[in-house]
C-alpha cells in the first residue's frame, strides 16, 4: 500500500530512540541482537547480499567509512554507505554512491518494514528500537538497487550495535579513546572489548594506531577468532606527509601494495591515518571480488573527492570559521592541534556545546584555554548539558540556544578571528541549519 512520505517519517520516528535519551541500561534486554536478527530475516535477509566492511572505534570511524565507500566507488562497485549520527537529515545516514536517500525512496521500504515490525512486536522480542528499524531500513535499500557492497559504520560499542549481524569481507577498528564511557566501561580496555564485538572468525581485521591497553584486548580477540590483524604502523605505513589547511599529500604502503602522492582534501594529519585504513580495506575488498587491477585509480579517485562536514571544516570568510564534532578529550586533542598548526596566529573564539554524557571536563581542559572568548551554547538536543555545565568554574559567555552564541561570537569576530564551534553533532546540526555558514 503507498503511504506519503510524512506519514512514512512519522511512523518511523514512532520508535524508541536512545540517541535522544540516557534512560537506559547498555546490555542485551535493550540491545537484542536476535531482535536484529529475526526482523532481518522478516525482510528477506538483504544483509547477507552485500559484501561489507564494517568499522568501529571512537575516532574517525566516519571518515574512514566516507573514505572506504568513496573508493570502492570509484572502483565501479554501486556502493551503500551507512553511517550516524546525521548533522541536517536523516537521509543523510543511508547513501548509495555518495547520494543520500530520498524521502520517496524511503515511503516506498516503510510498507514491507511496516509489516516486519507488526509480526516481531507480537513475539517475545517486541518493538524494535528507531537505530534498528533505520537500520534495516539500509539494508534493504542496498539491496533493492542492487549494491554490489557496503561499507558500515557502527552506532556505538560494536557487540551490541544493530550493524553487527553481518559477516563483513573486513572488519576495521579506528582509534579509540574514552567516549561512552557509562554505556561501554571507564576504561580502554573495556571499551576495547565492546568494539572488539564486530571481530568475526576468519575475517581480517585492520586495527588503527592504539593505545597499548586497547591493542592487547584487539590482538587477543583477533587471535582467538583467527583473525589475521593487520597493523597500522606494521603493515599500514604511512611516509613523507604533507598536511595543509587544504589537506594532505602522503606516500602509502599496504600488504597489497604502494602509492605515491595520494591526495586528501580533509585537514589534519590523523586524516591522512584515516585514509590509509580506508584504502587497505577497500583493497580486501576489491581483490576478493576479482577487480583488484582497478585498485590503484579507485584509490587515487576515491580518497580526494571526499570532503564531510563537521570534522575540522574550515570556512575562509570574514570572520573564518572552523567546525568540528569534538566531544571528548583525545579529538579535542586533534582540534588543538589543528588550530595550533594552521591557525598560530588568530583570535580564536570559541563556540562549544556539548551533550550531558559526554567529556566536558577533558573537552574544556584542552580547548578553553587556547580561547580569547568562550561561548558555551545549548543545543536543540535532548541530550544536551546547560551552557553553565559546559562553563563550569571558567570565564566566558553562557546563550541557551546555538542561534544566539554564534551572533555573539559574529558580533566580537574582528578581521583576524576564527570562530571555531565544537561539542557535538548536534551543536553542529544547528549552526548548519540555522544557515549561518561561510561556504566554501
């Protein structure tokens, strides 16, 4: 039966969404993985069509997804890209060759998923959760147009997450730091454990450069499910990086193979890390497939025609702008850093909200004292903190909506300011939809 594409948007947004609250337990009764399991196989399976890589960790998990699903593009593969949280949409989740869903394409899979969802509610699982039925969602777009792969990125932890029914030709494990630490653990190594969830039997795994305690937890999961570990810094080799705030120029070495002069618009050296874990998954990929001679062009094409918003987005204008969704102390770290590199000079104002489960303490010991003037904010999300939580005991100016923070921070920019507006995907969402951007 057609249904509108309100009527669509309305039902999905009918589900439980843990995005939008903290009154929750992070374990099996609220993250059934059967649930996942069976809703799928209401569906059809369309999961088990597509050959997949699947990525995890705390940093750069996204790009590395955007990165990997760029290249396999390139490659000549109709590729899915699932990814979360959005900044404007929704649609922007779920993309097929960098094009996001569109409504219509939406309204016309809510039917069949409409009606997996009236028979699993009546069995001993229930309801699924919002990030379950989008989930399904994706997949049975991939499979609909007749993707050839996808690339996924997990929600949050990995074991749990609703992405984790698959049976990937790669698993990949990006840097990871302390971030959802009431949901995964207060440790490294706990967190370790949760991400290292998405770890298959026989299916290689790419592990990012990690802290000691992290690495030992991968490399005993990998071992236990022979899984062979392939090594940034090892086996990933990165050589002669050039960075810029145009992004960066670096020669790469894989186990498959070596390149020169490979081309990333993103800013920051750990981009470039990114990249390269992009590029050897894609490359598993590729050669499992049989089209592995198309590796090297793909790879060039793929990796310089990526741009995301919200990681160190640098808008020149008058006053220039920097946004980025740091929101825990290691990525506050990398934004720093970034500022400290390419922009020594400039009266930095900062602009900062954050959500109530995030690091505020670690994020404002990094970054508030490199600012002439800090703007806490309140974003339009449930979850966020007030702006005098985000202030704490530190000087600065306190507005409850993003709307009036950025006109303050406009109104003290002078000709050599950068505004740099950081905490959160959702304090991001607002300033990009509010329309108070410098383009590019």
């Amino acid at each position: 039966m057609p249904i509108s594409i309100t009527n669509a948007l309305k039902w999905l947004n009918g589900f439980t969404d843990y995005e939008k609250t903290t009154s929750y337990s992070y374990n099996a009764a609220y993250f059934d993985l059967k649930r996942m399991e069976y809703l799928l196989t209401l569906l059809g399976s369309p999961h088990k069509s597509l050959s997949c890589i699947h990525i995890t960790g705390t940093k750069g998990k996204g790009s590395t997804s955007y990165f990997s699903a760029s290249i396999l593009s390139a490659a000549g593969l109709k590729t899915g890209l699932y990814t979360s949280p959005h900044i404007i949409s929704m649609n922007e989740r779920v993309k097929i060759n960098g094009k996001d869903i569109r409504g219509r394409e939406i309204a016309a899979l809510v039917p069949a998923l409409r009606k997996a969802v009236k028979k699993i509610k009546k069995t001993r699982f229930g309801l699924p959760t919002y990030f379950e039925v989008y989930t399904a969602l994706a997949f049975l777009h991939f499979k609909r147009a007749n993707c050839g792969a996808a690339v996924l990125e997990v929600g949050m932890g990995g074991r749990l997450d609703a992405t984790n029914v698959i049976t990937p030709f790669v698993s990949v494990v990006t840097p990871i730091s302390l971030d959802h630490v009431k949901e995964l653990g207060g440790t490294l190594a706990k967190i370790a454990g949760e991400k290292a969830g998405i770890i298959k039997r026989f299916v290689p795994c790419i592990i990012g450069r990690q802290e000691r305690n992290a690495l030992r937890v991968l490399l005993i999961k990998t071992k236990k499910n022979v899984s062979r570990a392939v090594l940034f810094g090892r086996d990933v080799i990165i050589r002669n990086l050039k960075v810029s705030p145009d992004g960066s120029v670096f020669n790469l070495s894989t186990p498959a193979g070596s390149y020169k002069g490979l081309t990333i618009k993103m800013i920051g050296a750990h981009q470039a890390d990114n990249a390269a874990l992009a590029v050897c998954a894609a490359e598993s990929v590729l050669a499992s497939l049989g089209i592995g001679e198309k590796t090297e062009e793909a790879v060039r094409s793929g990796l310089k025609n990526v741009k995301l918003p919200g990681r160190l987005d640098y808008r020149p204008g008058r006053p220039s702008m920097l946004l980025d969704a740091a929101h825990n102390e290691a990525s506050a770290r990398v934004l720093r850093e970034t500022i400290k590199d390419f922009f020594p000079d400039r009266n930095l104002i900062l602009v900062v909200g954050m959500s109530v489960n995030k690091d505020i303490e670690g994020v404002r010991s990094i970054l508030f004292p490199l600012a002439d003037a800090v703007i806490a904010v309140k974003s339009s999300n449930y979850r966020s903190a007030s702006p005098e939580e985000v202030l704490g005991n530190h000087e600065g100016r306190a507005f409850q909506t993003v709307k009036e923070g950025m006109k303050e921070a406009r109104r003290l920019a002078g000709k050599n300011s950068l505004i740099v507006v950081t905490g959160s995907f959702y304090v991001l969402s607002d300033v990009y939809l509010s329309g108070g951007l410098n383009r590019h």
